[in-house]
C-alpha cells in the first residue's frame, strides 16, 4: 500500500479524489506486518498518529470521541452488560472503556494482528491505559469473523472497531459476519459497529443497513463527528431484536450512568440520545421516513 510521507507531509490514501494530510514531525514506526502495512508518527495537531495500510486508525488527541461513543452507547442503554465481545480494537481504547463498566464480569477482545497490540501498548500506552492486564479481559488473537461463526460463549454487548471495509476488515462488514453476531448474542443483546463516514462512504451506510434488517428486528445507526476521520459525522451501526435498548428514556439513562461513576470527555446521557438523531441527507439515504415510524 502506498505510503506517501511528501516534504514531511503524510497524505491518507482512504478516497481517490480527496484527502488529508498530515505534517509528519517524527515517524515513531514503520513496519508490514503479515496483516498490514503500521505507521506511527508524530503530530502537532493530532499527537500520535496510527496508520494502518495508508488509512488512520486513532490519533491520542481525538480517540475519545470514537472509543467513549462506541462503547457507552450500547452499555449504558443494555444496562447490565455481564460479557462484552470486541471485535478488533487493537489500540485497546475499547477496551479501556469497557473496563471501566462495575457491570462487566468478563470482556474478549478478538484482534487479527498481535502487532497492533503490541504497538500500542508502547506507543499509546494511555488507550489501553492497563486494561489488557485486566483479569476480566480475555485476548484472542484471530479473525473476528471466524470466531462469531464458531463460539459457543454468548455476549451482552458486541462492539465491532475495525478497520475499514478494505483488507482485513472487509468481512466484518459482511451479512455473514452479522449474523455471526447475531447468533453470538445473549437474548436482549446489542451489536454496534463503527461503520464510516456516510459523507464520504454512502455505500457503506445502505450496505450495514441492507445486510442488518435482514437479521435484526431493530437496526439504527447513532453519530458523532471525530476530526480525523474526516468528512463530517461518523456512523455506528447499531443492531438489537430488542427495540426497547434504543428508546431508553433520558431519566434512566443518567441514572444508570451516575450510578457508574465513570468521569469522560464526550459521552453524556444527553449525547447518547441526541447521537441517534439523524440529519435529513442521511435519512434520505436509509430511504427513512420523518418522522420514523
Ligand atoms: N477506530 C479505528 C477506525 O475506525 O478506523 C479502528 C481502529 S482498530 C486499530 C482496528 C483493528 O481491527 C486493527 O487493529 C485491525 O488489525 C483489526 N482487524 C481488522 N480486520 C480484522 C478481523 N478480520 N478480525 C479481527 N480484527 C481485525
């Protein structure tokens, strides 16, 4: 994958006709590994960053917008989440948060690349923040598509933080790896997905949207915007055949989360509802309604 660090200045190769750049200050790695092409740099903006095959993956500066999002959306709405499931999430800010959570009794993290962990535990050592010594964390190294298809354990929570739809990634963005998930999930359980930049990857909203009604009797999508994935907000899919998990009111939602006793820098009860609010254009590509019915 190409790679073009131009007069200092990092360019992301995610879309053809558009792009970011980065000023590179110092490159901290640089390595392919027998999954993908990892990049560390440094820069002033964004602190440091991690590429993997040309396309950023988290930056310390703005990873707690995506990992709080991805992460206390589906806990605080499922409410007594026991066994969480991640799919990928190597730079272990999913796992941090999930920790986090008095409820949770036991968390796996099913990661492809054993290098990721192992960067990131010495690059962003504050992602992981120790979670992976956590008792309650089990860490697979292996396809998470091929472990939703054959575990016997049963999950509360799913949260899938993959890469893009390109490389590895690409089949957890598949009809068979949702209903992997589907049949992976404890009675009442969520699936939630980060799921792209629908500005810039429309396909990937109507795809995840297509593929999930199919299989759940209650599929949404939630938002935020994260400044380095660019091009406006963010998408998480989100996938329960309990209705209910999403339409939580405000009241129980502060309660359960004062309750927790968690101190962060985005998620608030009120974000968490208001992030399911969706703009018309994105309304008009899920061919929805307003108001939804
Ligand atoms: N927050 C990021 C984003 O939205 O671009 C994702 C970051 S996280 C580092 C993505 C992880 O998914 C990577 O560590 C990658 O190795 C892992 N991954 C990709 N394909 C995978 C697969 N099939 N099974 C398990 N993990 C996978």
């Amino acid at each position: 994958m190409t790679q073009e660090t131009t007069n200092r200045l990092w360019t992301e190769t995610l879309y053809s006709s558009y792009g970011q750049s980065f000023r590179v200050d110092e490159v901290l790695f640089e390595e392919k590994s027998e999954h993908q092409h990892l990049m560390i740099f440094r820069n002033e903006q964004f602190g440091r960053v991690l590429a993997l095959d040309g396309i950023v993956q988290t930056t310390e500066r703005d990873e707690f917008i995506y990992h709080e999002m991805l992460t206390h959306v589906p806990l605080v709405a499922h409410g007594n989440a026991q066994r969480v499931l991640i799919i990928g999430g190597g730079d272990g800010g999913i796992l941090r948060e999930v920790c986090r959570h008095n409820t949770v009794k036991h968390v796996t993290q099913v990661e492809i690349d054993a290098s990721v962990i192992e960067l990131a535990k010495t690059w962003f050592p504050a992602h992981s923040n120790g979670a992976y010594d956590d008792a309650r964390a089990t860490i697979v190294i292996g396809d998470g598509f091929d472990f939703v298809q054959t575990t016997q354990e049963r999950f509360d929570v799913i949260i899938s933080d993959s890469t893009d739809p390109l490389g590895p990634g690409e089949v957890l963005f598949s009809k068979d790896f949702y209903a992997g998930c589907q049949r992976s999930l404890n009675p009442g359980g969520v699936l939630v997905t980060q799921n792209g930049v629908p500005f810039m990857q429309p396909g990937e909203l109507t795809n995840t949207a297509a593929r999930l009604s199919k299989l759940f009797v209650d599929r949404r999508f939630y938002t935020a915007a994260v400044p380095s994935y660019i091009g406006g907000l963010m998408t998480f899919a989100w996938a329960s055949n309990n209705p209910d998990l999403a339409r939580i009111d405000l009241d129980t939602l502060k309660q359960r989360w004062l309750s927790q006793n968690i101190t962060l820098r985005y998620y608030t009860p009120d974000m968490h509802q208001a992030a399911f609010a969706l703009p018309r254009y994105l309304l008009d590509m899920l061919q929805t309604e307003y108001p939804a019915i």
